[in-house]
C-alpha cells in the first residue's frame, strides 16, 4: 500500500479510516479550511499551478524544486485516486456530503458540479461565497451520483487538506482536471497518487469490443491486434477501475497493486 496508508491507514487505506474525516482533524484545520474557503478553490489551484510551471522551467535545479514544490503541496492539498467501489465506503464514513462548483471546470470556462464536498467544508464556502450553488446530499443520491458519473467516465479523486483529513471527492475528466495537469504535465506526483488497484484482463472473457480503451484516461489499456484481445500495461494504470465498471463481459477486474510489480508505483 502507499505510504500514506501505512502512516495514516491504521492497518488499511487511508481514506477508509473514520479517524481521517474526525472532528478532531477538522477543528485543528478550521483557520485553514476557512482561508480556503474565502480565497476560493480556484485562486488556490491557479496559483499552485503557475507555481509548478515555474518551478518547472527553472534550469538546472528545475527537478529538485519541482520534487520539493510537490511535497509541500501534497502535505497541504493533494489527492488519490479511488474507484467507485472504495467510494462508495467512503459515502457510509463521511460526514454532510455536499455539491459544491467544480473549480476546475471554471478554470477553463466550464460550469459542473461533480464535486462531492464534506465536513465543514460546504458551510465555510457557502458562508464565503453567499451566491454559488451549495447543496447537501442524501446518503442514496450522493451514491447514485458518484455511479452516474462513473457511467459517463469521470474518474474519482479523493483529496486530503492538510494530510490525512479528507474534505473532498472530485469527479473529473483529463481536459479540465487541474490535479490531471500537474501530474502529467508539471509532474507534481502528490497531486494525483495512483490508487491501490491495478486492473487486469481476463482474455477468455474479453470479446475485443474496445470499450475499456475509450475510458481509460491514463492510456494504459491497450489492444493486441494479433490476439483481438485488450490488455493493460499495469505501470501506466492509475487503478480508477472506469475500464472495468465500463466492461460488460465483466473481462476488466482490479487487483491489489501490492500483488503485482507495479505496488511501487505511485
């Protein structure tokens, strides 16, 4: 598991330990949720953006800032991807699920609101920002949304503010996912830690249909032409299991990334 399981799992992952979505976590965090909250999202992950492309660019010691850009924003706000399956744990363990704007989407001109927001996190930003949408969920319908969006190929991204205290599970596409940027593109790791899963296929199931690469959002799933057949090249999966969610043969299934010679990729 990742390092942030062994240190804040109790045992096992992190994001289904009660402890991790605690009032004790929360109130020790309030200053900072509340600065959050009035600057806007959108201010803080525009400015934790242009700060990587900067550090990026920086010649010669571009690599040492970049890794130390990423544990400082990892430690402040950063996030793991999950599949639906751990999710919809996650929904029985936290508190108030609540929409919230998608500030990503807004970042590029967008309006969306995929973002299942908790705690006190919901009442500080409606308190700061009087005129957007804010709505509380019930526990079915924030399970209904989260497999809605799946169905439509969103993939799942838990975020912690201030580690291990869990505030938010952003639902995303590549075009628009802010933490998808900085992962791929500035390599900001912490933004987007790869999950606990791998998916594999299972050949004899699998009828070449192709329905797995198209969801795949990290390209790790490809085709053998010579075989018809999907397979998946388990150092580039992420583990968000959308491949296997999307499979109607059920051939694509997620296993435990510590089996298999990807569980020190993260």
């Amino acid at each position: 598991m990742c390092d942030i399981c062994k240190k804040h799992g109790d045992g096992g992952k992190w994001y289904l330990n009660p402890k991790n979505y605690g009032r004790e976590l929360e109130e020790a965090r309030r200053e900072y949720l509340e600065r959050l909250a009035g600057r806007t999202l959108s201010e803080y992950l525009v400015g934790g953006y242009e700060l990587g492309e900067k550090l990026q660019k920086t010649p010669l010691i571009g690599k040492l800032l970049v890794a130390l850009g990423d544990k400082y924003y990892g430690g402040t706000m950063g996030g793991q991807i999950v599949p639906l399956q751990d999710l919809l744990q996650v929904l029985d363990i936290c508190q108030n699920p609540s929409i919230l704007p998608c500030e990503c989407r807004k970042l590029v001109g967008e309006e969306g609101y995929q973002c299942l927001n908790m705690g006190m996190l919901p009442q500080l930003y409606q308190k700061a920002n009087p005129d957007e949408y804010v709505e509380e969920l019930t526990l079915p319908r924030a399970k209904r949304l989260l497999t809605e969006w799946d169905e439509k190929g969103f993939y799942h991204l838990i975020l912690w503010t201030r580690l291990p205290y869990v505030t938010t599970v952003c639902n995303c596409t590549a075009p628009t996912c802010t933490a998808y940027k900085g992962r791929r593109l500035l390599g900001l790791r912490n933004n987007m830690l790869k999950g606990e899963y791998v998916a594999y296929v299972d050949s004899e199931r699998c009828t070449g249909c192709k329905a797995c690469l198209t969801r795949c959002p990290f390209g790790a799933v490809r085709f053998n032409l010579d075989a018809g057949k999907a397979f998946v090249e388990i150092n580039n999966c992420f583990g968000c299991g959308l491949c296997a969610s999307g499979c109607k043969p059920g051939a694509v299934k997620l296993m435990d990334r510590r089996s298999t010679p990807a569980r020190a990729i993260w």
